[in-house]
C-alpha cells in the first residue's frame, strides 16, 4: 500500500503543474514576432583610428608645405616672445608725479620649519622682510620704447653710480642690454609693479627705513 501511495504522488503533482500552466497562458497572452521590415538603409558600424588619422593629416600638410610654414611661424613667434615681450597692462607714462610707500609685510599661512624641524617663524605672525634684508639697490622700472624714459633710465644710473636694478615694462631688454652692456630685467606680466601698486612710469623704489618708497617720476618733454 505505501508503494502504491509513493507512486500516485508524483503523478498527482504532474497534474497540478500542467492545470497551473494552462492557467497562466489563458491570463498572459502569447508574444509573437512580427517583422517590420527595412525602415532606411543601413550601414557597417566602422569607427577610424584617431592616431593613423592624425598621422594622415600631419603627412599631407607636409607634402603640401604647410607644416613647414606652419614651424617657421611658431619659431618666430617664441623669438619675438623672447625678444620683446608682451608690454605690462594698465601703466601708463607719467602724467602727475607721485612718491607713495608701501609696506612689504605680510602674514605667514603656516609654519616655518629649519632643516631639524623646529619651528622658526609660527603661522599668523607677520614679518617684515626688510628686518633681516635690504634693498641693496634701487628699482627702476621705466618703458624702454619711449627714448624719454631710456635718457632719464641712465640718468638716474649715473646718478647712483650703478647702485640701480633696471626692469623694463616694454621694450626689448635684449637690445638695451647689448647697448649699456649691462644686465636688464623685464617685469614679467607686471608682478612687480602690479604688487607695489604702480601705475605710471618710469617709477624708482628705494629703501626707506623698513618701507619702500616709490617715486613716478616725471619725463623731460
């Protein structure tokens, strides 16, 4: 009798799955694929190689010369940068004579470390640099395309028997440094000028105690 019993059970349960089968394909319709057929055409997805482009383009801008052109201006252009570089914005040649003073402290953003690691100056103290150096010479800044200002420029040198750090704010500093056989410098995007609140030139700053003065100074017409 078990027997019989262990073998009606798995039919019986073969029988359940098939009524719960034809009860779910009576609630949930049948999906059929329909063919729509060809909307556009259509076309092999192909994407270039960007490098064996690149290389295709430099090589026919070879061939045409155009790299070559394209060289030479880029060379020139770095030899006019060097040369003579981009004047420094908003100075102009003075108009009304002016002596200011400016203060060079400022205020540490951290600590300053010696080489063990002690620390020598602590953050948000704040220091004249004029305490442990000094301005060994003047600083001259002056517009070397105005010949005014060069004439006035040696002047001064000659004046302060070369105690004078000239620092061109347009102009070639190349071509004056080759006529006073001298070192010239150029303010570089007006860091300088920029930083002391300068506006016209030509424009000196001297030492003054723990101060730097800064005289505009007036050109002969």
């Amino acid at each position: 009798m078990k027997r019989a019993l262990i073998r009606i059970r798995p039919a019986a349960s073969m029988l359940g799955s098939a009524c719960v089968l034809g009860l779910v394909s009576l609630i949930i319709p049948q999906a059929h694929a329909a063919e729509l057929g060809t909307i556009g055409p259509t076309y092999p997805i192909s994407e270039p190689n960007l490098l064996a482009f690149i290389a295709q383009r430099l090589q026919d801008k070879a061939r045409s010369g155009e790299m070559a052109r394209l060289q030479a201006q880029a060379r020139e252009r770095g030899i006019q940068a060097v040369r003579q570089p981009l004047p420094v914005a908003r100075l102009r040649t003075t108009q009304r004579p002016r002596t200011f003073y400016f203060d060079p402290s400022f205020t540490l953003d951290r600590n300053i470390l010696d080489a063990q690691g002690h620390i020598l100056f602590t953050a948000g103290t704040r220091h004249n640099p004029l305490d442990i150096v000094s301005l060994s010479k003047h600083l001259l800044f002056f517009d070397a395309r105005d010949r005014r200002q060069v004439t006035r420029a040696r002047d001064l040198i000659a004046t302060y028997q070369g105690r004078v750090k000239p620092i061109l704010t347009a102009g070639s500093y190349l071509d004056l440094m080759k006529a006073w056989r001298t070192p010239v410098y150029y303010d570089q995007q007006g860091a300088l000028t920029h930083r002391f609140g300068i506006t016209q030139v030509p424009a000196l700053v001297s030492q003054d105690g723990l101060r730097l003065r800064i005289d505009e100074l007036e050109v002969p017409k």
